[in-house]
C-alpha cells in the first residue's frame, strides 16, 4: 500500500513538472522572444523600409538595386554585384539564387572574367576609366545582398545620377554624405553608403502597392 502510494506521489510530481516547463518552455518563453523581436527596431519583420506613400521598397538589410530599361534615363544608385550561379553571366540582376554562396575563388578564371566584365560594363555606364572602378564595385560582398557600396563608387556614380534627376552633382554629393554612415564604434569596419536610403532620397518608390 506505501509503495503504490510513493509511485502515485512520484508520477503525479513528475505530471506536475511536465505541465509547468511545458507552460514556461513552450509558451511563456517564445512568446517572450517573440515579444522582443517584435520591439527591437523591427528587425524580425525584416526591418523593412517604406517610399514616401508608405509602401514597402526593400529592407534596411537587403541591397535593392533598381533596374532600368535599355535605352531609358537610370536615375539611381547601384548596389555591388551580387554575383551569378550561372558560369555564364557576371551580374544575373533580380536572380536570387545569386545570394547564395559560390565555390568561385581568387584563382577562379569565370571569376576573373566576370570582374574584367564587371568593370568594363560599369566603366561604361559611369563614363569613367576601367582603372577608376573601385574593387566593391565588381566583386559581391560575403553574404552577397549587402545594401552598402563605399564612398568611391558612390562618387563615380554622382555624375550620372545628378544628369538623370535635373540635379546639380554637389546636390546629389549633399545626399550621399547624409546617407553615408561611418565606422561601427568609430573603428570597425569603413565608412559605407546606404544605397536604399540614399535611393529614396532620390524619389525612389515602390512598382507597386496593394
């Protein structure tokens, strides 16, 4: 009689342990995580970023690089390359299996070629020499949707950009150094431009808002 009494003690104790971690542990603590990151600068939503009519344009962690028709006014900044799975095309624009990691290193000869492409086809578009062509510009940054260029290649871009908009180039340099954001604890890291930001800046809005 003792003993079935102790075993009906031990399993109703180890019912009553069950019960409250699955309380703590599979309710109060995710809710408590998802209370966090609902209030921590939105960053579980992916920290999204609105035009000027409150629509939805990108995030504040992806790069969005604006695409232009062939021929037509290109009015904006553009992100670094995000690379290519293809051993084909050095810039795959809107593919975003291009964020992936790629197998292609330093001694790669497709990586080469595609840099030498990269820049030549940047050159181009900027009006500039293919040896005025910053590093950042034709090689993906480590996660490969990086929304940062650096200053040198945000300034080889203002000259276009002031034509396309009706702008002045000191205006548009104006906007850049407002959009510019500076080392991380003031030494990690370098400066770097926000090329969404500094997008919006320009009139940047959204194809579309349902």
């Amino acid at each position: 009689m003792r003993f079935t009494i102790g075993f009906v003690k031990q399993v109703w104790a180890g019912l009553l342990v069950l019960l409250a971690l699955t309380v703590i542990l599979g309710v109060i603590y995710p809710a408590a995580v998802w209370g966090v990151g609902r209030i921590s600068s939105g960053s579980a939503e992916g920290s999204p970023v609105r035009d000027s009519n409150g629509c939805v344009v990108g995030s504040r962690w992806v790069g969005v690089d604006p695409q232009v028709e062939s021929g037509a006014p290109d009015p904006f900044f553009h992100n670094r390359v995000t690379g290519s799975v293809s051993d084909e095309d050095p810039f795959a624009p809107g593919d975003p299996a291009t964020a992936l990691p790629t197998n292609q290193g330093p001694s790669s000869e497709i990586l080469a070629s595609f840099i030498t492409e990269r820049r030549t086809a940047i050159a181009e578009r900027e009006a500039v020499r293919p040896d005025q062509v910053p590093v950042d510009a034709v090689t993906g940054s480590g996660s490969g949707i990086d929304p940062h260029i650096s200053p040198a290649y945000a300034a080889i871009q203002v000259p276009r950009v002031a034509a396309a908009n009706g702008l002045g180039e000191e205006r548009v340099r104006q906007l850049v150094d407002e959009n510019t954001e500076g080392r991380q604890l003031g030494v990690l890291g370098a400066e770097r431009v926000n090329v969404l930001e500094l997008n919006l800046a320009l009139g940047l809005t959204a194809p579309s808002c349902g």
